[in-house]
C-alpha cells in the first residue's frame, strides 16, 4: 500500500483565516501536538516575509519531534537577485528547517502582470532558486501556485514550470488550486494531463495537492488527487485559511 503524506499548513497558510492569530508560544504547542498526531511535515512559517516565523523556527529547535519534518516556507527568489543575494532564499536557508518548500507561479499571466518578468525568466528562477536550496535540505517541495487556472489558461506553459521544478531538485511537485475554483471532475483531467506529460519524458515525479476550499470541494479534490496518485495532501487543521479555507486535514 503506497503511502500518504499528510503535509500541515496550519501555521502558515491555515494563519491567513479572519481573526486568525498566533503567538510563537502558540505555534510550539502546536507543533508538539500535530507532532503527536504523527502528521509527516509541519510548515512553521514564511521567514522571509515574517519575522516572527523566524523567532518560531528559533524556538522549535529547542524540542525534540518525533516523527514530523518541519518545513520553512517561501517564494522563488526574485528576479533581479542571483540566488546566493536573494534575502528570501538566504532567510529560508537561516530557518534551518529539516525542509524546504517555495512555490512559483504557473499561470503566465501572473508572471507578465504580477512577477513582470519574461515567462522564461520565471521558468529559471524556479530551477535555479531550487537548485540553489536542494544541498542545505533533506526535504524540497515545490507549490505550483495557481496551477489548476495555469493550467486551463496555457496548457503548455503551466507544465514547463513543473518541468523545471523537477530539474531544480524539487522531492514533490505539490498542484496548488490557489483560488479553490476547480471542481473534482476538473481535478482528475489535468493531474492525468500532467501525468501523461512527465510519462513522455520518462519522469515520474511524485505529485501532491494543495487545495482551498472555495468551492467546498477541497476535500473532495485531494481525495481524487490521491486517488490518481498523488503521494502528498496538503491542508490545514479544521480547514483553516484565506477566505473560504485550505482542505480540511481532519
Ligand atoms: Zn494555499
């Protein structure tokens, strides 16, 4: 029987819920019970962006966990900086987390109207903020943001970023439905789509998924993406999150 691994985002993504607050002291007492309930990796936070994840990741390496991984959370570094003077990528590094995630953008017009940067550019700074990354971790995870909507936007596009994910060292190519607008009949065509993609290379990365709930399907996605074979199913505890919330991990 393959196994699952259950990847919490309760302390990251799960704190951009309304009214949704923790103190560092918080997230350790929670580290040590999601730690307890044997849930595989832990995402503490996003260094670069906030500095108490940085106090956080100070403070957990004081205790002992038995089983979780704990996770430091970032973007691909941003363009004008090489991936050895990126403060994001050099905070990251500073967690000293057992792991890394970042995630990139997969939908062409976030990379011509958010990054503005050429669509080629974007395909090297995920490779190479990867590459960057991969000697310092045991563990690197790459989120495709907005993958779903990418995907149906440019097809071909959307599935170059996964590819350059892979030849930057990524462990897991984690399928994010950012906007939780995509339905599960959806869910099942595109991750075979992606599937077929890396067959005719000759690859076989392993996938997960990370959905919100927008359409109260996130639950309902990730059990079809696991389903389809995706080794990974990332959520939040009681479905915590931005706007309608992530997957429900309970
Ligand atoms: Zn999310």
């Amino acid at each position: 029987m393959k196994k699952i691994e259950i990847y919490d985002t309760t302390l990251r993504d799960g704190t951009q819920a309304e009214n949704f607050n923790l103190s560092v002291e918080d997230k350790v007492r929670i580290t040590l019970r999601l730690d307890e309930f044997g849930v595989d990796f832990i995402e503490g936070g996003w260094p670069g962006a906030n500095p108490a994840s940085s106090e956080f990741f100070d403070e957990i390496r004081r205790y002992h966990l038995k089983h979780s991984r704990l996770m430091a959370f970032g973007s691909t570094r941003m363009f004008r900086n090489p991936p050895g003077e990126d403060a994001n990528l050099a905070a990251l590094v500073a967690a000293g987390a057992a792991g890394i995630t970042i995630f990139g953008k997969s939908w062409d017009i976030h990379v011509t109207e958010a990054l503005r940067i050429a669509l080629d550019d974007n395909l090297t700074i995920i490779e190479d903020s990867l590459a960057f990354l991969r000697p310092g971790v045991d563990f690197l995870f790459y989120d495709a943001e907005h993958f779903f909507d990418g995907y149906k936007a440019r097809p071909d596009y959307a599935l170059e970023t996964l590819a350059r994910a892979v030849a930057g060292g990524a462990d897991c190519l984690i399928l994010c439905d950012t906007n939780g607008g995509t339905l599960p009949h959806e869910i099942r065509g595109i991750i075979a789509a992606v599937q077929e993609f890396f067959t005719a290379r000759g690859e076989s990365p392993r996938l997960g998924i990370h959905a919100h709930n927008d359409s109260d399907t996130a639950v309902a996605n990730s059990l079809i993406a696991v389903d389809q074979g995706a080794v990974q199913v990332q959520g939040t505890i009681n479905g915590y999150g931005e706007r309608c919330g992530n997957a429900n991990l309970t």
